[in-house]
C-alpha cells in the first residue's frame, strides 16, 4: 500500500515539474522571439479571443478588473490537472503521458501562431516547451516507480537507485527540487530580460510638454464633497482598465511609430519626436467602457494632454469616401472609429498625459486614443501604432468581428453612489447622492425617486463641460421601514434614460439604477 501511494505521488510531481520546466524554458526563450511570444500568454490570449461573449462578460461583471488575474488563476489549475494527468499516465501506460505533453504543445502553437503579431518565430518558445517537458516526464517517470520493499524505499543505494530500477526517495525529492529551482530562476530571468527595455525606467523621467491649449480650470462646484460619491476626478490608480492585453505592452518612445495608411492622398509615418513638434492640446475627459452594467464603476474622468487627431489626419489627407478609422494597437487589438467623430470638432487626441503624468503603462503608454462621447471598444486604442483610413463595409474591429456594435455611442446614465447598498440607515434626513454621465451630449439634470412615488429633482452640481460627468445630491426625509432608491438622468437633448434593462453588450446598457436601504425608526 505505502509503495503504490508513493507511486502515485512521484507520478504527479513527475508531470508537475515536467511541465512546470517546460513552461519555464517557454519562458526563457520568448523575449528572444517578440514581447508578446509568451506561450502562456498566447495561450491566455487565445482563450479570450474565442471565449463567448456571455463568458466574457460573465467574467467582467464576477472579477470586474481582476479578470485578467482570474483567467491565469484557472489556467494555473487546469494546467496543473493536466500534469499530474501526464504524470501517471506516463508511469502506468506509457507513452500516454507524453501524448498529453504534444498535445498541450500543439495547442500551444495553435494559440502562438494565431496572435495578430505572429511570424513563423512565434511557435519557438511552445515547441520549446513542450520538447522539455517531455524529455523531464520521461526522465522523472523513469525514476518514480520504484519496484522494491518498504525497506528499499527507505534506505535506497548509495547512488540512490532501489532495487527495482527506480530512485531512492531522497534523490527523486533531490532532483525534483533541482529542477523546480532553475524553472523558477529561468523564469525570473525572463522577466527581467523583457524588462530589460527600460521603458518603465523611461516613463519615470519622462517630461511632458507645456499644453499649447491648456484644459480650462474645474470651476469649484464641478465637486460637490460629498462623502461616498465618486471624485469629479479619477486618479490614475483607481481609473479602471478594461482591455485584453493579459501582458501590458512596453513600448519605449525611441521605438514607436504611428503609420497612417488606406484612404489618403499620401502615406505618412509619425515618430515620437514628430509628434511633439506639434502643439498640443489639455482636456478633461470622462471614459466609458461598454461592459459598464447599469450603476456600474467602468467610467472614469481625468485630465488628458495630448494631440488633435484631426490634424494627424489632415497630414496625410483623407479621401472622399472614407468613413472609419482603423486604429491597430502594438499587440494587434483593433478598433473602429467612425472619422465623423473625429472631424466633427470634438476634442479627440491622441493622448501622451494623463493626470499631469506620462500615460501609466496599463493606460498605454506611450500613446493612445480618447475620443469623447465613445464607448472605448470603438474609439479608446491604447499603444496605438496603426492607422488605417477605410470604410466600415470594407473592414471589421476585434470586437465588431465578434456581434459587438458598429458606432456606440455613450448612453446616457446615472447611477447612485450614497447610501450604499443594502445599508442600514437612522429616519430623518439622508443625502442620496451619486454620479451622471452623457458624453458629447452633456447631462441636463437626474431624478430620483423613492418606491413608487413621484420623481423627484435632484441638485446638480456645476456642468464642467458636455464631455465629463456630473455629480448630483438629493435631500431625503427618510421614514421607517424598506425602501428601494431610483434614479434617472436626462441629457441635454431632453432624452431621459429609459426604465427598461438592456445588457452592455452588444452597445451599452440602459435601465435605472436602483438601491435597497432599510431605514430604521
């Protein structure tokens, strides 16, 4: 009993190591291929680009931003039950358990050679590991079946091989340990080799230049202090991130280029140091992501530096006909802007600051895109490098290409920040307050109501501009008893949200949003 135990326990960590080693040489091996060759990212990547749009969403509404952290949780896992799997096949009923490392090799390269930036190259790092884990599986399993007494098992030889064939305890422990310590090292130095760019090093002293046309000041009542609302601006730490890049690109300033091709009279190249010989313009923007459900947190409001893209456009001259921008990010991710909103005198830019600090690298740094009154899938291209002008019957984004809406616009939206949820709250007076957003439209004023009863005005605070949110409070004279909380805001066009839910995808969600409060006497 004890031997066949410990048969089953050397076989799993057998299949562990072994691909854990294998994992580890990818690893190693990647950064001399692209940043973006990781095949545990690849595979990640490709995981998200095929999962359904209700998975997808399902994730963002369950792990918010931490999505990302939850996918490579689960793959962990189900890495792992697939080693262990490996282990004891390949102990038991060999060459299973190296049929179960090809394959996994395979799917690796499938995921690999499938990134938008692939070349030929890309397969290197899974057929690397997957060539590693197997000769580590056949090595280890070889040793990790010993056919010998308890008393054998023990004390094994002083070379550490049992009567049997297998390996004394101590040098399988022993050489188990070996490996997992070079695949963590391996891994460490890959880290450092991809950072070895130094662009994190590079934004810290980076300067950014004076705004040629500077935001204007936020006019005191833009803020309305009230304590549980959302500040009128997003520091750059709480501003939420929704994108699909599991690894953050580090693109450096010496590196980057903006191509502007497709529909124009004259092809034109933008590096960096082009780009700052223009003048530059400073607005307050408020962003929205479209997977924002009703009375969610996936808006934010910051102020921006950055370039018209109007004029980067008339540099190269867009011919009649055109009506979408095409932006290509450097990981391959795309978007689909209608050039109307971008020509319409908007304040769209090609962004270098935010919040008086170069671009934060998960916010794209370098260089990105905002562009008001847009929800981000069509508009918001962090580490953008590409630009195609063409026409939307002629090409298709990576989420267009998946049912996800053309245009999407912002819908208008409201949603209540104070009392918190489910709260517990004395009779008498509340303040009920909370955050209004209608992009490019601007929020002529929200209501609110209690139960059934009549809607009722809320106090707005000072428009800043049509492009940003505003904060707005709501006097309650609170009785006993549970009470459910509506509110609804109305743009400057006169058109007030409707009641009715709609889902975020495929282009945004509607619905009042709503609290339950209990209120005692």
């Amino acid at each position: 009993m004890r031997t066949s135990t410990e048969r089953y326990v050397r076989a799993g960590i057998s299949g562990l190591v072994a691909v854990g080693c294998g994992l580890a040489s990818g690893e190693l091996v990647a950064p001399a291929v692209s940043p973006f060759a990781s095949p545990y990212q690849a595979v990640a990547a490709f995981l998200v680009d095929h999962s359904p749009a209700f998975a997808r969403q399902f994730a963002i509404d369950t792990f918010g931003t931490d999505d990302k952290s939850a996918l490579m949780i689960g793959m962990v896992g189900v890495i792992a039950l697939l080693a262990t799997s490996a282990g004891a096949l390949q102990t038991r009923r060999p060459p299973l358990g190296l049929v179960v490392v090809v394959l996994v090799a395979a799917f690796g390269m499938i995921a690999a050679a499938t990134r938008p930036t692939a070349d030929w190259s890309y397969i290197v790092p899974p057929v690397v590991a997957g060539l590693v884990s197997g000769v580590v599986l056949v090595v280890l399993c070889r040793g990790s079946n010993p056919r010998s007494d308890d008393h054998a098992l023990d004390v094994g030889s002083r070379d550490g091989v049992v009567p049997g064939g297998g390996w004394s305890r101590r040098r399988f422990t022993g050489v188990a340990g070996v490996l997992v310590l070079v695949s963590v090292a391996s891994v460490v130095v890959a880290r450092q080799v991809s950072r070895a760019g130094g662009v994190m090093a590079e934004r810290a002293r980076a300067m950014l230049p004076t705004a040629s046309s500077p935001a204007p000041p936020v006019p005191g009542g833009a803020e309305l202090h009230v304590d549980g609302v959302t500040p009128f601006v997003t520091g750059n730490d709480a501003f939420y991130r929704i994108d699909t890049a599991l690894q953050v690109p580090q693109l450096s300033t010496r590196d980057w280029r903006l191509r502007i091709h497709g529909m124009v009279d004259r092809e034109v190249t933008l590096s960096w140091d082009d780009l700052l010989s223009m003048p530059t313009m400073e607005r307050v923007i408020t962003l929205t992501c479209v997977s924002n459900e009703v009375g969610g947190d996936l808006a934010g409001n910051a102020r921006w530096l950055g370039f018209p893209m109007r004029e980067l456009l008339d540099r190269a001259g867009v011919r009649p006909g055109a009506d979408m921008l095409l932006s290509t990010s450097i990981d391959g991710w795309t978007s689909g802007t209608p050039l109307a909103a971008i020509t319409d005198g908007r304040d769209a830019m090609l962004a270098i600051g935010m919040n008086g600090e170069p671009l934060p690298l998960e916010h794209g740094y370098p260089v990105r895109q905002v562009i008001p009154g847009l929800y981000g899938f069509v508009s918001a291209c962090k580490w953008v490098v590409d630009w195609e002008i063409t026409r939307f019957d002629r090409a298709q984004a990576y989420w267009t290409k998946r049912g996800w809406g053309v245009q999407a616009p912002i819908k208008t939206a409201s949603r209540i920040d104070r009392p918190a949820p489910l709260s517990k709250q004395p009779a008498g007076r509340i303040v009920v307050a909370g955050t209004a957003w209608a992009q490019h439209r601007g929020v002529r004023g929200v209501e609110v109501r209690v139960d059934d009863g009549p809607w009722q005005p809320a106090t707005m605070s000072t428009e800043y501009s049509v492009d940003t949110w505003r904060q707005w409070t709501w006097d309650w004279d609170a009785t006993p008893g549970q009470h459910t909380l509506h509110c609804r805001a109305t743009d400057a066009a006169g058109r007030t949200q409707p009641e009715q839910r709609v889902a975020p995808i495929p282009d945004g969600a509607t619905g009042w949003h709503s609290r339950v409060v209990r209120i005692e006497g």
